[in-house]
C-alpha cells in the first residue's frame, strides 16, 4: 500500500481555508489517509472496491486486541494434523539440522537462488546450543524442498480456489501462483482447509484471517534477500529470495496486527442516521456505484492517495481473496488476474475510469486534494492527466523531488468546453451502443459495443475524420470517448463491480420491451429446426441459425450447444442430433396439458379455489391469489423478465430446459438475480411428484416448491 508519511494528511486538513463536513476518499488506497482524517474531528466516506484492502483498512480503523491475535493462533496450532498439532505439523515441514551440534531445527526461512533451482542458505536459531544465523544448505535440504515443487493436491486447490477448470482466468492464475515456493502453498492450503474445523467466533475469525493474510504476503518469492529492495511491484521473482516458515510467519504477524486502538466509529455505508464528527463509513465498491446512494451535497471535500500502479499486489489481492473469502468475494478483481504489463498511459485512463462521473457529481466549489507518495515523473503525469481528464481543473502544485512526495489542488472544471467533433463522435458511440443492445435485447460485453461503435464510424466514413483531428493520440481519444460514452449512466448501466471498462456486462437505462432476447431467438431457431427435420447436423445447425442472425447479432457455439442439448439427444455415430420424443410439438403439448390437469388437482386438494385460464391460479379463503403457476415448454425469458405481472408467479418447465436456463441466467444477471430470489421456477417432474406426496400440506408447501430448483441434478424429495 502507498507509504504515506504519518502527519501529512492532519497537517493538509489543519488549513483553514478548507471546508469542514464530509470527506470523500474515492480509492480508500491508503488506511493512514482515512484515519488520519477522521482523528482530525472529520466524517470520512471511503469507497474501499479490493477487499484486501478494505480488510485491512477496517482493522486498521478498529484493530484486533492482542488477545484476540493470539487466541486465534493458539486454536489453528491444536488442529490435529497427520498424528499431531497443526503447529508441529507445519514447522516439520521446515526441519532441518543445525551445522553446529547436529539437532533438529525449525528453519526460519531459506534462501533461494532460482537459476540454481533450490536453497543455496538457511536461517535459523537453534535451541539446543543457542547457534544463531546464516549457514548454507544440506544435500537432505535441497530435496525436502524440491519434493514440494512438484505439484500436487494442495496445489491444484489453490488453483481451483481462484479459477476452476474450464474458467478463462485459470491460466492467469497459475501465473500468479507461480511465484510461491510449493512448500509455502501446501502449508499455506493446508491450513486455510482446516479453518472451518475450528469454529471461531466471527472476531476470532477475522483475526485469523488477519494472520494468515500477511503470511500470503510474506511467503511469495518476490522479496528479495538480503533486504534492501523496495517493496516488489513486479508479479517476478527476486533473484535472491526468502522462503518463509509459514509459522514463523503468523507468529510474527501477531505483532503486526496489534496496532494501537484509534477509538474511532466505524461504520458501513449506506445508512440511515447522520454520521458524527469522527465516523468513519466504508463502501464495498467502487466510487461510482457509492456515488447513487449519497447525496453530493453533503460532500464538503475530495481528499485521496491515488494508488500507484502495482500489479503484484493487484494481482496477488485476488489469489488471497479467493482463498480466504471465496470466488464471489474475489470477483470485483478478478480482472487484475489477467493483466501482465501496466503503463502510466494505462494507469492515466484508469485512473480517469474510477474518477468519470465525480466532477459532474459533487459541488462546483469542492476542493479536490490528491496526495502523491513515491511521486515519480511517470505517476505524477498520469495523475495530472487522469483528473483533468475526469473534468478536474488544476488549482495549485507542490513537489518534493528528492523525498518523492507532490500535492494537487483541483476544483471542478466548469468551463470545458467539448468540441464538435467531439460531441459528434460520442452521439453516434452512444447511438451505436443502444442500437446493439436493443437488437440484442440482453446485457452484452464490452468487446461487442466497441465493435458496434468503431464499426459504424467507418462505415459512415467519419473515423478518418477523427485520426486527421486528433493524430497519433487518437486511439486514445477514441477510448476515452466510448468510456465516456458507457459510463452515461442515463443511457447505459454498468452490471459488474469491476471498475474497468472492459469487465462486467453493458445494459440499457430504460430499455424497450423485447418479448425475445439474442438467446430466446436462437433457442427458437433450434427447436424450429429440429422439429422441422426430427434430427439435425450440429455444423449444419450452427451455420443456419448464423445465416439468420448476422453480423454482430452472431451467437457464440456454447449457447447454441446448450440449446442443442436442452432438446436433443446426440451426437449418434452420426453427428447427427435428434429430437427428444418428449419434444415433439405433439407430445410435448400433451405434457403441459397434463401438468395443467395436475395443478388444477393440486390446488382442489389443497382446498384451494382454482382458477382456469392462461394461468393457474389458487385462490385463498380471502379470495385473493396464493399462488398462481405459467406453464412454459421453453426457456423464453425476455417478455417475462419485463411484465409487471412477473412477480407473485411460479413458472413451470420440463426438466430438459434446466440446463439453458443455467446458461441463460449466467449470461444475464438479470435472469441470475430473479431466479435467486426464488422459487419462481419449477420442474414438470416436481408437479408429479407433489401430487403423489401423502405429507403435502398448505403450510410446508412453498418449501416443498424449492425443494428442486432448475439445475441438473434430480434430487430426492424428502420424507418427511
């Protein structure tokens, strides 16, 4: 995290000509910067979207108690583990022998030399004769630790923690976790899957999460040995570095995390009652989300260390994410995975990515503060531009060149002026971008709307137009105005927590009704096909449905495999697909009028008052509607997700179709949010089941409705 020097945030506040009020840190990069503030008497608002580092900043805020520390070390040490003690366990993996008197010794940590390919040194204290310091390796040392490179089970957890077989970051992934020693991630894996044996309380919990965080950060190869690097930036291994006992490790970090308890108020944003002098309110995201639920006005100053670019933490954020906290936690970023080679260009726009919207947001009159430790020419270049290019004026400079430190004073930038090319190039962006997504009628990608816009400026000749103007910068320029374009958030929403531009999927603030979506229409058009034929080629198939939806409406082949699946059964030596029996028009219209029998029968046993119609509806002893069921033989969405009518319904469809409505859900966060808040879906197999089931009353049957939600898999109803 940015090294900023302890004083500098109380002292830029003790200006008087500063507002008092509200305090707005848009990167919450620095937890210095958000205590500092708040201990000055400030309410401070921080959007904190890593959750390293919101993990960090919250028990910087409101740090563990020392015996909190070390109770938590103390439970994960009586683990069992293999005939003994975690602790035990993971200092033998360390064991060596001291080159004085011959006893056995836990290594503090080894020194490596990756062109040799093992440990060249070992440090460590003997016990027995009180030995102390560096002496070089034993031939048993060299394979003990080459035994650990070999990649095993704890190895592909690690992995499978981050990014499971089949995710498209896997490969980022195993890069990442390239630079830890194999001894370090099997006891570092080891140990994150015994946590939940220990059930702690959620204080003690964290506390260990807290341990084991810094043993991540210690145990890599990127620091070098002896110190003196500076603090690794590179996702590259030291020339020289230490392996890390892991147990040593948490050990240390319980001086670490026992920080001086700043007794602030700390809270999570969003809330209900005003915030008092000296709270602190933190977001789980980024800045332009917190934006919607604050009022700007209350913003009385922007004050941030803006981060510096540094990929080995990004990076390695998202490998500790995953293992301590789970995927879903890890996935805002995720994307940090997949990006080997930051520049200052790179990080000026990203920094103008996070700040779009803050200039249009807050109080022409509120100053902007931005702090630079480790103020290289390269950072300070792409600060200046990433502001003044988020719509901020520069108001005043200081820079201390040897100490590497610089300040900048910015206000809104209310006399820009937006030229007509400019203004031009982004009415047709915009156009461009709403036109693909009502043609497509789903949230879509990144890559598909700058298709979309750069596409349609060619073919209506105005891309030359714009290189002529703008020169060699102009693929920059044209970045920046699609970003500038999708971050409109009254024309397009960002569906995603990454911050980047590229992540997360684009949708339309008021979209028009649509009763088919890209992929309701390529399920129909291999239903159509099949049933046309009774059997079908899937290179045929594919070649067919792109021939009738061209262009930038041309689906991708795992959605048409998953709708070939949901209907057919295949391929048979063949290739050939052939539609399932139960698929014909015919017998699947007989399926659904005998699923509407059932339900009829259903609800008549039940002592419902049922009512006939398009929709099944049971009437309650108040006569309003209980429950009211749609039987659909496909997975057609798009109309549903936007009736007024969609909520209070269950939707009922064959078992064949769970598969594509998994597909379509994790194509469609939308779909994926409405099918979570459940059960508004159902199985014909769940119908048949019910009617026969003696336990079946009014009161239990909501939970014998989600009992069988549309997945794969075919559960078995309970008997009870």
């Amino acid at each position: 995290m940015p090294p900023l020097e302890e004083g500098v945030i109380e002292q830029i506040l003790a200006d008087e000509r500063l507002p008092a009020g509200l305090v707005l840190d848009p990167f919450g990069a620095s937890p210095r910067l958000v205590l500092e503030a708040a201990q000055s008497g400030r309410t401070v608002l921080v959007a904190a979207n890593n959750p390293v580092t919101r993990f960090v900043l919250q028990h910087t805020l409101q740090p563990f108690k020392l015996g909190e520390l070390q109770a938590a070390l103390s439970h994960l040490a009586a683990i069992p583990k293999d005939d003994t003690r975690m602790e035990r366990f993971i200092l033998d993996l360390y064991r060596s022998t001291c080159t004085r008197c011959g006893e056995a010794i836990s290594v503090e940590f080894f020194v490596w030399d990756p062109e040799l390919g093992g440990p060249t040194h070992k440090v460590y204290s003997c016990d027995h004769c009180a030995h102390t310091g560096e002496s070089p390796t034993t031939e048993d040392d060299w394979d003990r630790a080459l035994d650990f490179s070999r990649r095993g089970l704890q190895h592909a957890l690690a992995l499978e923690q981050v990014a499971p077989a089949g995710d498209p970051d896997r490969q980022h992934a195993e890069v990442a976790l390239s630079v830890y020693p194999g001894r370090a991630i099997y006891a570092l894996i080891t140990i994150t899957n015994k946590i939940d044996q220990l059930a702690l309380d959620e204080s003690l919990l964290r506390a260990l999460h807290a341990l084991l965080l810094s043993a991540f950060d210690g145990a890599n190869a990127l620091w070098s040995y002896p110190e003196g690097r500076e603090r690794p930036r590179q996702l590259r291994a030291s020339q020289r570095y230490r392996e890390q006992n892991i147990w040593r490790a948490l050990e240390q970090a319980v001086e670490t995390w026992a920080m001086e308890q700043p007794d602030l108020q700390v809270t999570d944003w969003p809330i209900d009652s005003p915030m008092q002098a000296g709270t602190i309110a933190i977001y789980p995201g980024t800045v332009r989300d917190l934006m919607e639920t604050v009022d700007p006005a209350q913003i009385s100053l922007l004050l941030t260390v803006p981060p510096r670019h540094n990929q080995a933490f990004w990076t390695l954020s998202a490998l500790w994410a995953a293992w301590l906290w789970g995927r879903e936690t890890a996935a805002p970023i995720k994307v940090a995975l997949r990006r080997r080679r930051y520049d200052w260009s790179w990080h000026a726009a990203a920094l103008r990515t996070v700040l779009t919207g803050l200039a249009a947001s807050i109080k022409s009159d509120t100053p902007v503060i931005s702090y630079l430790p480790e103020a290289e020419p390269g950072f300070i270049a792409a600060v200046l531009s990433g502001f003044n290019a988020a719509g901020f004026a520069l108001q005043g400079r200081a820079l201390r060149a040897g100490e590497e430190q610089a300040i900048f004073h910015w206000n809104v930038d209310s006399a820009a002026q937006i030229a007509c090319g400019k203004k031009k190039r982004e009415e047709r962006m915009r156009s461009s971008g709403r036109h693909i997504l009502t043609s497509r009628a789903e949230p879509s990608a990144y890559p598909l709307l700058h298709a979309a816009a750069w596409s349609d400026l060619v073919a209506e000749e105005l891309l030359e137009s714009i290189r002529e103007a703008e020169g060699r910068q102009f693929m920059q320029v044209m970045g920046e105005s699609l970003e500038a374009v999708l971050g409109n958030r009254k024309t397009f929403l960002h569906m995603g927590r990454g911050a980047e531009v590229e992540s997360g999927l684009y949708w339309l603030h008021d979209p028009p009704f649509a009763e088919a979506s890209l992929t309701d229409l390529v399920e129909r058009r291999v239903l159509e096909s099949l049933r046309k034929e009774g059997w079908i080629y899937a290179y045929e198939l594919d070649k067919h449905i792109c021939e009738q939806l061209p262009g930038l409406l041309t689906p991708d082949r795992r959605l048409i495999t998953v709708c070939l699946r949901s209907y057919a059964e295949g391929p048979d030596a063949d290739s050939r697909w052939r539609l399932r029996a139960e698929d014909y028009a015919a017998a699947r219209q007989e399926d659904c009028a005998e699923i509407r029998r059932l339900l009829v029968n259903l609800g008549s046993q039940l002592e419902f008052e049922v009512g006939e119609g398009e929709m099944i509806k049971w009437l309650g002893d108040d006569g309003e509607v209980a429950y009211a069921f749609q039987i659909m033989e496909t997975a057609i969405w798009a109309g549903v997700l936007q009736s007024d009518a969609v909520d209070g319904i269950t939707y009922v469809i064959p078992g064949g179709r769970a598969e594509l409505v998994a597909e379509k859900a994790r194509r469609d966060p939308r779909l994926q949010d409405w099918l979570q808040g459940g059960p508004p879906v159902i199985k014909f197999r769940l119908v048949r089941r019910l009617i026969a089931e003696t336990t079946l009353t009014r009161e239990n049957l909501r939970e014998r409705l989600a009992i069988d939600p549309p997945e794969h898999q075919d559960p078995q109803l309970p008997l009870l």
